[in-house]
C-alpha cells in the first residue's frame, strides 16, 4: 500500500512565545489557522491568504514568516513568536510604545504583522536608514497611514532603545 | 479556506536518501515542497492540483552556499535570504542577489528557495534569467544517480522542465572567475516591492572597446519560459549595432497580454532595456 | 481649567494600545457557542434569469442550511434609499457576483466543497459594460433607459458666453474603479430566530444602515433587531452599504439553522463581489478671458453605478457639486448623471465622487492654463473663489477663503519653480524625465445638502457615579480616530482628564443613532453633538447646584455621585440642529451644499523612467485648511493615508473587468502601494476655525483622495510632454500615450 494513502493528523511540537506547545494537526494545515485557533493566538491576522499583504507574520526561528505560506508541519521543532510574544507582560516593547506615540496604528489589522516586521528589522539593523526601513516592511501593507507614521514609529524605537545617533 | 488540509499529505523524510527512495518508488506520487511560498498560495486558492508531498524543507544538508576555486554551488533549500546575504554571491553574482532581493518582501525571502523557485518554473521568477546569463548548471540526483545539465536546457516549455518525477534538484552551480563583465539586472513590475514581474531582463557583456567579445541575455515574462535570447547574443558578438540587436530581440520573445501587462508593453520595454544596456555598455 | 486642552494635542489614540498588542478584538476573532460558517453561492453570468438551481448529489446536503430567496421573512431587499438591490436574485441576475443561494455548515471545508457543488443553471441576457453602451442604451438592463439619478446645476448664462471667449478649451476624462483594500475584509456573525430577533456583530461603518436593511428583510420591529460593531480593520467607504448585505446573509442562515452563523470573505470574494469607487466620464468645456478668467465652464459628469441604484445618487450629487472646483464662475452648466452597467454595484469609497470631478477639472485646468498662456498657478490664482462670492449651485461663501496663500506655501515647499526650472533643463538629455504638478481643490465636509437635516442625529453622554464619561454614539472607530477625537472633545468640555471619557462600543440597541460614519462628518458633525452633550450634562450639574463654575475633576466626581443619588441617571442627549443660515433646495438643487469646507493645494513631484514607462512620486507636498487640527498626530495620518490611497488610485490600482467581473481580485494582482513606492509626504496645517465644528474643526477623511491624482498627472505632462487624461496611469497606458506622440 502506498504510504501516500494515509492522511492524518500529525503531532507538532514547538515553542509559541516561549511556551513549549504540543498540538495534533493535518500538516497542510496552515499555520496561521492553527495559531488562531487550536492555539487561540488571534492577535495574527489574515490579509490576503496569499503572502501578499504580512498580516499573519509571525517570527519562525526568529526569521520573519508569512503564517498564511507555512504548512503546520514546519511548524515542528520551531521557535515561534507571534504578536502576543512581543510586549514583556504590561511592558510594551519599544516598537509597540513608538506606534503608539507616532500613530503608527491607525484601523490596527496590518498593526500585528507590521511590529513583528518592525523588530525583526531593528534585530538585523539596529540603526536603519530610510532604505533599509522602507525595503525592511515592504512585505507588509498598510492602508491607513500611508506608511509615514510607521518610517516615523520604528525611528523613534530606535531613538528609545538608545541606538539611533 | 479553499482547499481542505484533510485531503493533502505533507511528509519529511529525514533524510536525502528517505526522500529519494519515496519517489523512485512512487514516481509522480509525491512531489517535493521546499518553502511553500508559491504551493501554499496554490493551496489556499484551491487550486493546489496535487495531493502528496514531501517536505524537505528541513533537510539540511541541501541548503546552503559553499565555494571552491572553480565554482560557487547554491544548495536547492537555500532561501532567497541565504543568497543575498552571501558575500560571495555579492561580489561575484550579484544579479543573482538583486533578483533575490527583488522577490517578495522579507517573510518572502526568508521562506522562498532557489530550488523551488526553479521547479515552479514560472516565467516570471526574478531569478532564472540572472542564473541563465550565470551560464549555472543544474544538478540533479535520484536513487538511480546524479545528472548536470546546462540550466539554459532545464525549462523546456510553459511549467515544464526536463527533470524525471524520481529526481530532486540538489543544487546549482555557477563558474567562478569571469569577474568585471559589464551586467545589468531589471525587474520591471508595477511596484517596486512584491511584485510579479512583467519583464524581467539580465544581461551581461565583455567588450573590447566596442566590440563584443560575448553576450548573455536573459528575459523573464515575455515567453512560455525564461529564456535566453541567443540570436541576439551571436549578432552582438558577430558585431551587430544596438538597432539590430534590439529587431532581432524582438523575434526572440513572444509575450502574451494578460491581467498584469500587455505584449505590446513586454515587447517595447524588453527592447528598450536592451538598448539601454548596451547603450551603457558603450555600443552604438 | 488649569491644564492644556486636549483639543489640538497628539494625545494616543484610545484604543491604541489593543491595537499595538493583538488585543483588540475583530469579527473573525470571535466565536460563539455552536458557531457554524456560512458561505454564498454567486451567479456565474453578467445578467440573465434564473432557470433552476442544481445541487450536486455527490453531496450530503441535510447536513447543511441550505437558504434561497423563498426563504426571506420580509422583503428580499438590501433597504437602503430605493429598494432595488434583492438580498438573494430569485429570477433576474444583473451582475455577474449576485448572490443566489447560502450555504451553512459547521466545518469552512466541507463548506466550501458545496459551495463548488451548486450550480446556476441560467437564460442569459445581453448585457452592458461600459458608460458609453449604457447611455446608448445598447440594452436596457435597470429601469427605462439606464439612467439611476440626474442632476442638473444651472448658473448664468453658458450658452450665451461662449461667443465673448478669448479660448475656448475642450477635454474628455476618465477615471476607473478603484477598491477600497481595507486590509480586513469584510465578516458578520449573527444570532438569530423568531423569538428573540435578529443580532449581528460584524466589521462595519454603519449600524444603523445595517440596522434599516435587517428590520426589512426579517419583517421585524426595530427593538427585535440589534447591530454590533467589533473593531473594524478599515472601511474607506467600503464598509458602508455593503455590510448589510453580509449580515443579511448571515442572519438569514442563523434564522434558518438556529445557530450563530458566520461569513468571512476571504479577499478573493471581498475584492470581486463588493462595491469599488464608480468610474467615470467627465466632458468639461472652458471659456476663458484674455486675462485668463473663467466665462463659462459646461461639464458633462457621468459615473457608473454598476447593477444597482445603492448609493449611486448621493455619490452623484457630491461629484456634481465638486465639479467645478474651488474656482468662481460666473456661467455653470453641470449636467450629471448616474447609469447602469451589469458589475456589480460601485459604492461608497472616500471622496464619494468627488476625486472624480476633481481630477478631471484639475487635468483639465492645465490644459485652460496653457491655452491660457499662464502657469498653472497662476490661471488658478485668478479664478480662487472668494469670500461673498458664490459657488455654481448659489452657495454664497462666508469663510474667509485663503486658496492663495495654501497654493504659495504649497509651491514654496515643494521648491516648484526652481525644480520646474531645472527639470526643463535637464529632461531632454535625461533618460528620467522630472516633472512638478499641481491641483488646488476643496472638499465639503457632512453629508450634501439636506442630508444632515433628515439625519438629525443624535448623540448622549453618560456619566457615572464616579464622574467617569460615557459617550453614546453611532458612529465608528475604523482607523480614521473617532474614539480618540470624542474623548478629545468630551474631556475638554466637561474639564476632565482624557482618561476618564470611554467610547461606548457601537450597539444599536444601546447608543442612539448618530448617523453613518461617512462624508467627513464624524468629527464636525457628530464632534459637536458630544461637545453640546457634554456641556448640556455639566449644566445640569451647575444648575442643579451640584457643581461650581470652576471645579477639580474629584469634585465633578462627587457632583455625579449626588445627582445620580437624588436622579437616579445623569445622562445629556442632544439632537443636530442645522448651523442658522443653512439652507438647500432639494427641488431646485441648489442653496448651502455643504456648512463648511476643507481647503487644500498639493504639489507632486515625479519622475518618468523612458526605458520602462514606470513613474515614481518623488516627493508630495500637501497644504490644506481643515479648519482646526484636532489631534495633529491623527491629522497627519488621516492626509498621508489618503495621499498614499491616492496615489494608487493614480498610478498603480487598476481593476481587470472581463463582462462586468474584476479578474484581479488578489492583493497580487491588484496592485496598492507598498512602503517601497510612496514618497515622503509632507503634511501641512493652516487653521482656520470653524464656526460650526467642535473646537473649530470641519471634516478631514476624504479630502486627501481629491487631489494627488490630478497633481500627478500633471507632474507627468510637464516631465513628458505628454496630456493623459485617464487614471490610473500604469506603465502600459504612458507607454501607448508616449508613443502616440513621439518625445
């Protein structure tokens, strides 16, 4: 019998927000409906289902990854940090205060995705220049702002977190 | 919600060997899925024909950039981001970076591989026509064996490619030493980030004044397939002026109108590309 | 009041901080107990009728609700003005994305494995696509002869004028849809079942529409239909007739099944079947001095309004009214009219018909000026309306009118004439060609005309033992800063802190109707309705001796505690009167069009790849006057947003149409843009308080779609040499324009 007749389900193990997880999914199943809802992490957002828009972006093995593209079985032996991760505790991380402040969060659904593509950008570049801050969330649309309040926001975490000169 | 997980099979062999084994012995059956980032837009779509699948997305050991003194070898599972990060690459092959720099955004980058970029042979990848002016040779393994080929033999038509159902891309490999060559890269999309290219185009020349001693040209999105355009590459050499080049160009595609561009919008850019390439170049 | 108000100050957004974390609650987050899915099964076909519906026997159809029109309590209507559009076609389909029969079912897969198994069997009937076959009357598909709304606006003499004109300047316009792309698309869940009712919670603009539209459909009693907004990730006019169709379809599925339901579009369906900004056709014919003063503008204004009346007219009625600019004419005919097409019905999207008129009057405009002999700022410059005169439909301006000064501090920052000059040098031998355009422009804030007078909205403000506010509105937090800007208002009049004033969250059945969120209305419209509120409940404190003139926000506190002791409830509700002097004639169609406007003047600068045809904004200079700046942090973002939405609507989102069908209906395919292709945009304040507005505020939302687009096109004349007179301007449709004349 061929071994492709058997579709089950699959059990993954991970890391979510630095929590060890363990969960029984199809393995196609796509991440991102696994963490919204097996996992009730419903801080990820779909956008678009196609890896278009960064609305799902979470952290897999600290690289920036649309959930949308990722089959749950990648998901296994993975480190993932999704937005519910950033903040430590009441803590908001500086990304998320510089929106705050900046008005870099306007209707709030790219917001998720946007500060995960944010601090994964300041973790490669800790002090970036407008290009490197423009190519470093082009995966991500936002309809509100235009983007402006954003280049803004992610100046100011710099400027916060005591790296930008 | 278009496709129904339950009615998919997504398995990783451990190893290459456990991998091969699998589709020498069920040939067509199962079909390899690297980053997902093109299958799993299929999927969500609901138009994901195919139902078994083997991931290697974590076999390690096809992953990667190494270098001898002779040639640079990129694993099939190396990521867009291994590429542009790699110095070599960016010194040696950098149309090979831009195109990886120009695919997707980020998240993109992180999860697409060079591998599977290829075997999803669309004629609108960003990186075949870098790897086709690279004159890169592709290998190719089965349990059976090992094969190269010219990568410029590789696509043989619109998502076809020459490659046996029991055989994996390992790897593809480009010739060192062919440093301070005049090459150029263009991907023409309607936005500058996250787009599908509406022409492609990667050219690279060696001139002796202005004469052209050799010419690689290579154009995405104005064919079935990437292509390379070597009429027009033998007139150059051959000492054609940047007008011939640029009719005889003109033979060699055959794009199409579709909901992103027109021919007509393919044929002249492609054109006029190549004469502002060779125009920097130095020729007439 | 000892401290700075909160009028004019960057406070947070309110709920800003649920935002930044994942918390904030959207309708795809929530679930109830036995939540089943819903899906809708479309017509294949532009228009035809119905023959049958054929469902596949492959599938287990008793396990799913299964709901067509027969099974509508009501009237199988979307209520909104005429009763055209059904909820579920029954015989005719008028447009290739109708809805025909729902799908219900526990498991999304399974579900949409049926929704592929029910197939439409079908007559089908000609159809028409385009403004010009509609008008032509190439097949009659809506009414008598296609023809949703006219208007006609009259002023002097045009026919008269045309024989003293030094020039006389023809043009021909056109603009295409465009979709909104809030990042979140559309979703509804509802409860529902004969004995309590209807309600539904979903991602919205509009309760109250949603609200109308339920009560018909199910036969119902207002108070047995209730309407919930959860967080709502963008609407741009596109969460605002549309919604009532997903609830309806939800609601109807709940009824049916006895359990919540719930659809989530994906964005596929989003793009393809809800409503985009109508195309249109405008036909504009100038008659000009020998000093360059305008004699008399004739405009021929047509939209699209796809297969359904909806919101077709008021979108007309606003585009009418912008047509013919911030600019004094003293000869005005504006004929205007809204026709069918089998697409799906075009709808709401931010500036509701005016950056269509606008950016045919503003491309048009270059075109006077040079036939002019006069820069285009300057052609502008002596025609800017001014204060005490009037506009084309009678409407004497009493604000003071500073169009001028916002055009020189506009091309004083963008540096127009040195660059102007620079760039003329420099194109010729220059593969990227450089360009600066312009477009002064208004924007009328509240609804046109009569509108806010039938609205009559109403806003309370509650308070509660402990002092703390409670504002009780309609209207919509969707990104724009409604919550944040109430607070503002509500903190500043009672003299408290910003903290202690909460947003009720939107509830039919527990805040008053304020009206739609829309037409730049929320903050000058329903901001004053919280500013008398709220003053009305401190009087009432004072009045009642409860609370002295000048009070610490403890003892506010202390004052509501003994009110509501002796009262039992401290709560201020307020209805709109119209501003005195206000006043339109719904049967003339002329009178006060709007109680105040925004004023603005924009200056692009872009470049033109000529190897590529690709144009680049380089750079976005925006100067308006929006009477006071509420929240400059918001502002900033309100105008960035809608330069940025602007800018796609100018260069990059085209919509695909194949037989009335978007066939891009992917954020791939459709192309907005990214953080890699905007420019810097440089935002720009004057204020001039308004008399009506809270704090001096007027309407902000939609004044920032009216212009870039005009002001870009522009720039790409002057870089090219080339007059487009269509947008979006892709790569392909400069191309054709350059090598029709050759550069």
């Amino acid at each position: 019998m061929s071994e492709a007749s058997a579709n089950a389900v699959v059990e993954i193990r991970c890391t979510v927000n630095a929590e060890p997880r363990a969960f029984r999914a199809y393995p196609m199943a796509r991440l991102l409906d696994v963490l919204r809802g097996e996992l009730q992490l419903t801080g990820t957002k779909e956008g678009c289902g196609e890896g278009e828009c960064g609305a799902c972006a979470i952290l897999l093995d600290g690289e920036l990854a649309n959930s949308c593209l990722v089959p749950a079985l990648h998901a296994d032996g993975a480190a993932i940090i999704t937005i519910e991760g950033i903040a430590g505790g009441d803590q908001l991380h500086a990304v998320q205060q510089a929106f705050l402040e900046c008005g870099g969060a306007q209707c709030g659904i790219c917001t998720p995705g946007m500060v995960l593509a944010a601090v994964n950008l300041l973790e490669r570049h800790p002090n970036p220049d407008d290009a490197q801050i423009r190519e470093g969330l082009a995966g991500n649309l936002c309809r509100c702002t235009g983007y402006m309040r954003i280049f803004e926001a992610v100046v100011q975490a710099c400027r916060a977190s005591g790296v930008h000169r | 919600m278009r496709s129904d997980p339950r009615e998919f099979q997504l398995s990783a062999p451990a190893t290459i060997e456990a991998a091969l084994d699998r589709v020498s012995r069920e040939p067509r059956v199962w079909q390899p899925f690297a980053g997902g980032t093109d299958l799993m837009v299929l999927f969500e779509a609901g138009k994901l024909q195919h139902k078994h699948f083997l991931s290697l997305w974590r076999l390690r050991e096809l992953r990667g950039i190494s270098a001898d003194s002779q040639f640079v070898t990129i694993g099939a599972l190396t990521t867009y981001s291994d590429i542009l990060r790699n110095s070599i690459l960016q010194d040696e092959f950098p149309l090979l970076c831009q195109a990886a720099s120009e695919t997707g955004g980020i998240a993109t980058q992180n999860r697409g591989t060079l591998g599977g970029n290829i075997a999803n042979a669309s004629p609108a990848a960003d990186s075949p026509p870098a790897l086709l002016v690279y004159d890169a040779e592709i290998h190719l393994i089965s349990a059976s064996g090992t094969r190269r080929m010219p990568y410029s033999e590789f696509h043989t038509g619109y998502k076809k490619v020459s490659m046996r159902p029991d055989e994996l891309i390992h790897s593809i490999r480009l010739l060192r030493g062919s440093k301070n060559l005049r090459e150029c890269f263009r991907k023409v999309g309607t936005r500058r980030a996250q787009a599908i290219s509406k022409v492609c185009f990667a050219a690279r020349v060696e001139t002796n004044g202005n004469r052209v001693r050799a010419a690689r040209i290579a154009l995405g999105s104005v064919a079935p397939t990437v292509i390379r355009c070597y009429k027009t590459e033998a007139a150059l050499q051959g000492g054609a002026n940047i007008a011939e080049a640029t009719n005889l160009l003109y033979g060699e595609i055959t794009p199409i109108d579709d909901m992103r561009s027109t021919a007509r919008y393919r044929t002249r850019v492609a054109q006029n590309l190549l004469e502002q390439f060779l125009r920097e170049a130095g020729l007439r | 009041m000892q401290r700075e108000p909160y009028i004019g100050s960057a406070v947070p957004r309110k709920e800003g901080r649920e935002k930044a974390t994942g918390r904030a609650r959207y309708v795809d987050d929530l679930s109830f107990p036995g939540m089943i899915y819903g899906a809708t099964v479309r017509s294949a076909i532009p228009r035809g009728r119905i023959r049958g519906i054929h469902f596949d026997p492959a599938i287990a159809w008793n396990e799913f609700t299964v709901v067509t029109a027969r099974d509508i309590p009501g009237k199988n209507v979307i209520a909104l003005i005429v009763d055209d559009q059904p909820c579920l076609a029954e015989q005719l389909i008028n447009h290739p994305e109708e809805p025909v029969v729902l799908l219900a079912h526990a498991d999304p897969y399974v579900l949409e494995k049926a929704r592929r198994a029910v197939r439409i069997e079908t007559e089908p009937l000609p159809a028409v696509f385009t403004i010009e076959d509609s008008l032509a009357k190439k097949e009659v598909v809506w009414g008598e002869d296609n023809i949703f709304k006219t208007y006609l606006v009259q002023r002097g003499d045009v026919d008269a004028a045309w024989e003293n004109a030094a020039q006389i300047v023809e043009g021909e316009y056109f603009t295409g849809a465009q979709e909104q792309l809030y990042i979140e698309p559309n979703g509804m869940i509802a409860i529902a079942n004969p004995q309590d009712g209807v309600s539904v919670w979903g991602s919205m603009q509009c309760p109250f529409y949603v609200h109308k539209a339920l009560a018909a459909l199910f036969d119902l009693p207002k108070e047995k239909v209730r309407v919930i907004q959860t967080e709502t990730g963008g609407g741009f006019g596109g969460k605002e007739e549309y919604p009532s169709m997903i609830a309806a379809h939800a609601a109807l599925l709940a009824w049916k099944s006895g359990k919540p339901v719930k659809i989530i579009y994906d964005r596929a369906e989003d793009m393809a079947a809800t409503t985009k900004r109508h195309p249109s056709r405008t036909r504009h014919r100038t008659a000009i001095d020998r000093e360059g003063k305008l004699l008399a503008m004739e405009i021929d204004f047509t939209i699209d309004g796809g297969a359904y009346e909806t919101l077709s007219p008021v979108v007309l009625s606003r585009g009418t009214i912008h047509a013919a600019g911030p600019y004094f004419c003293p000869n005005v005919r504006v004929d205007a009219r809204a026709m069918a097409t089998n697409a799906p019905p075009h709808g709401a999207f931010r500036g509701f018909g005016a950056p269509q008129s606008i950016f045919a009057l503003e491309r048009h405009f270059d075109v006077v000026a040079r036939r002019a002999g006069l820069t285009p700022a300057e052609f502008r410059r002596r025609n800017f309306i001014r204060k005490g005169q009037s506009s084309a439909v009678g409407q004497v301006i009493h604000e003071q009118v500073e169009m001028g000064k916002l055009l020189d501090r506009a091309l004083q920052l963008s540096d127009y004439q040195a660059k102007s000059k620079r760039f003329a040098l420099e194109n010729p031998t220059s593969r990227l060609k450089k360009g600066m355009g312009l477009a002064t422009f208004m924007h009328g804030a509240g609804f046109t005309g009569s509108g806010e007078e039938y609205l009559a909205s109403v806003v309370s403000v509650e308070a509660s033992r402990e002092g703390k506010i409670r504002v009780m509105a309609a209207s919509t937090e969707i990104g724009q800063g409604t919550n944040t800007v109430f607070a503002q208002i509500a903190a500043d009049a009672l003299g408290l802190p910003y903290d202690w004033i909460e947003i009720a969250q939107p509830d039919t059945s527990a805040v008053p109707n304020s009206g739609p969120t829309v037409a730049s209305r929320t903050v000058m419209i329903v901001g004053k309705l919280v500013e008398s509120a709220a003053l009305s409940l401190k009087q009432t404190l004072q009045r009642a001796n409860l609370l002295s003139p000048d009070f610490t926000a403890a003892e506010f506190a202390s004052a509501c505690s003994n009110y509501i002791a002796a009262h039992g409830a401290l709560k201020s509700t307020v209805q709109y009167q119209p501003p005195p002097n206000v006043h339109w004639d719904d049967v003339k169609y002329q009178g006060d069009a709007y109680s105040a406007y925004a004023w603005a003047a924009y200056v692009s600068e872009v470049s033109v790849d000529t190897t590529t045809f690709e144009i680049h904004v380089d750079d976005f200079v925006a100067v308006q006057e929006v009477g006071r700046v509420m929240n400059p942090v918001l502002a900033t973002g309100q105008i960035e947003g809608g330069i940025a939405q602007a800018i796609g609507y100018a260069l990059y989102e085209n919509v695909v149409w194949r037989e009335g069908r978007m066939m891009n209906s992917q954020m791939t395919n459709y192309i907005m843009p990214t953080s890699a292709d905007l420019p810097p945009i440089r935002v720009f304040f004057e204020e001039q308080p308004n008399d009506y507005g809270p704090g001096g505020a007027k309407g902000i939302g939609e004044l920032p779609m009216d212009g870039p687009a005009p002001a870009i096109a522009n720039a790409i004349e002057a870089a090219t040499g080339v007059s487009v007179n269509r947008i979006p301007i892709t790569p392909e449709v400069l191309m054709e324009a350059m090598e029709n004349v050759r550069v």
